[in-house]
C-alpha cells in the first residue's frame, strides 16, 4: 500500500453546533499515526490545513450559515485533494465536520479525471447530505457535499473558477442512511443514487450490500474514496457527533466493512467527518474510529486464507 498522508481539516463551520475543529487534534492524541505505523504503514501527518481567503461568495438563499468560511475551507481541501490524489499516497482527511467532503471528494474527483480513472464514492453516514445549497433549510452545510460531488446544480462557485469533476451518482452508495429530508430524497431518486439503509442493512448484513459495489469499482478499474461520518454508528456505541440518529450501525458491522474494504485493496483515500470531541466520553469515539481506521488499514484477528472479497 502506498504511504499514508494524514491531512488535518479543524472545519466546523459547516456543522449545527461548535467543536468538529478539535477533530484533528483527537486523532492525533487517540494515536492514529501510530496505530497505522504499527500495522507496518509509512505515514506522515501534514498538519493542520488553513483556510483559504475568501471574497464576494454570495449565495440566494438566505439561510445559508457561515458561506465564506465553509468555501475558503473547500477550496484549501479542494487544492490538496488535487495535488495528493495525483501522487501515489493514500490521503486520510481528518476533520472537521462533513463539509470537508466538499473539498475532498471534488479533490480526488480531479485527480481521477486526470489520471482517465472513474471516482467511486463511499458514504458512510446516518444522513445522506444530498441538499443542494437551494434546498437545504438549516442552513447548516455538512448536509450539501455528496450532492456537490455529483454535480447537482445550485451551488456557488466553490472551487474559484476551476472545473468540477462531478462523480456519476450510479457510482456511489450510501449505506446506514436513517434519516433523510424530503427534498433529498427526491434529488436521490432524480439522480438515481444507491441508498443502502438502515433496514436493508439489517434485513441482508452489510457483507450483501458492500460485495457488489465493491465488484463494480474493479470491473471498472475506479478509484474509490470512502467518507466516514461518524454518525453512521449507533449513537451508544460513537456519542461524540452533533447529530445523532438512534439504529445506526453496530460496532461489528462498521468493522466489517472497514475490513471487506481492506481486503478488496480499492480504496484510495479517505474522510473521517463530523468527530466532534466536545462531546466525547473519554475519547471513545476517538479510540474507536482510530480503529476502524485500523481495520481499513489491515488490522485482524486472524489471517483468512480466502480472501472474503
Ligand atoms: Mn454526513
């Protein structure tokens, strides 16, 4: 596997409530580099990324919250992403809430179109954050990326001129969705995107669902990023997230799929969004997505002689 580049993102501008921008600094102090170096990985840690200066953004709808400062943000991760995702290094966004992936995902998305690649997209999340800026009614920005990754219109210039390379909706899954607004759904039908939830998962077992994505992303030799919400997990099991929806994903399904994904050898690079330690229980939600990380990484129990993938 190639070296791994942690890239610190302390957002929270994007998100309802305050603290998502001491996110970087759990999983440096949860040991993320180390737990990666002791599976034999080469990382390095860029350190915390700053915003971009921003000027005359405006957007129509009014309740838009904290504009300039979510785009100065996006296009910081944007210019990383690009750069990162050319070079043969595995890139790990740490967060930040979820608006990050605006930047990331529109990121590698322009690292794949430049290496002739199809970007696949992996959204891990209780929520399916399909609003476009015209239709979101919080205001709060975490909930709008995935949408702006498939080039849904009704965004402002976020990326300051350059070309968005949207990601093809059939590309993506979304799996452990639980709660999604009206509009989004419709906008999910529109665009045909795969929403695997919460019921699905627990009706077949997430292996079901993840195998034939998984399929499709090497018969069509694509790149593939992963974006972890931390709300995709049972709220009991990861309390420290602003917007948590009880059912979520256990403890072992979220392993499970960090391992299938591991075993599959796709995945190229990675967000760990919406970590919100203000509200963490003695950093157990830091620990615990440190690792799942592992296990993305190649942590086991037991070497399986089959590859389950
Ligand atoms: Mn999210």
């Amino acid at each position: 596997m190639p070296p791994i580049v942690l890239v610190g993102a302390p957002v929270e501008a994007g998100a309802g409530r305050r603290g998502c921008l001491m996110g970087p600094d759990a999983y440096r102090t949860a040991g993320l580099k180390e737990a990666l170096i002791q599976l034999g990985h080469s990382v390095s840690d860029l350190g915390n990324l700053k915003m971009a200066p921003v000027q005359d953004i405006s957007h129509s709808n009014p309740v838009l919250k904290n504009l300039a400062e979510v785009t100065g943000w996006t296009r910081a991760l944007h210019a990383t992403a690009a750069d990162l995702g050319v070079k043969p290094v595995f890139p790990v966004y740490m967060g930040g809430d979820h608006s990050i992936a605006l930047g990331t995902v529109a990121g590698q998305a322009s690292a794949a179109a430049a290496k002739g690649r199809p970007l696949f997209v992996l959204w891990l999340d209780a929520h399916s954050d399909f609003h476009s800026f015209e239709t979101t009614e919080s205001g709060n920005l975490h909930g709008t990326p995935l949408a702006f990754a498939c080039g849904l219109p009704g965004f402002p210039d976020l990326l300051n001129g350059l070309p968005r390379h949207p990601v093809d909706p059939a590309n993506v899954m979304i799996l452990g969705a639980r709660s999604i607004d009206p509009h989004e759904r419709d906008l999910l039908l529109a665009h045909d995107v795969s929403v695997c939830d919460m019921r699905m998962i627990d009706e077949s077992g997430v292996a079901a669902l993840v195998k034939p994505f998984l399929e499709r992303v090497r018969a069509a030799d694509g790149l593939l990023h992963v974006s972890l919400d931390v709300d995709f997990l049972e709220p009991e099991t990861a309390p420290a997230v602003g917007t948590t929806v009880p059912g979520g994903a256990t403890f072992r399904e979220a392993h499970l799929v960090m391992e299938m994904l591991h075993d599959s050898g796709l995945v190229t690079s990675l967000d760990l969004a919406e970590l919100n330690p203000f509200l963490d229980d003695r950093g157990r939600t830091a620990r615990l997505m440190v690792d799942l990380t592992g296990s993305l990484f190649g942590r086991r129990v037991f070497d399986r002689p089959t590859r389950s993938f």
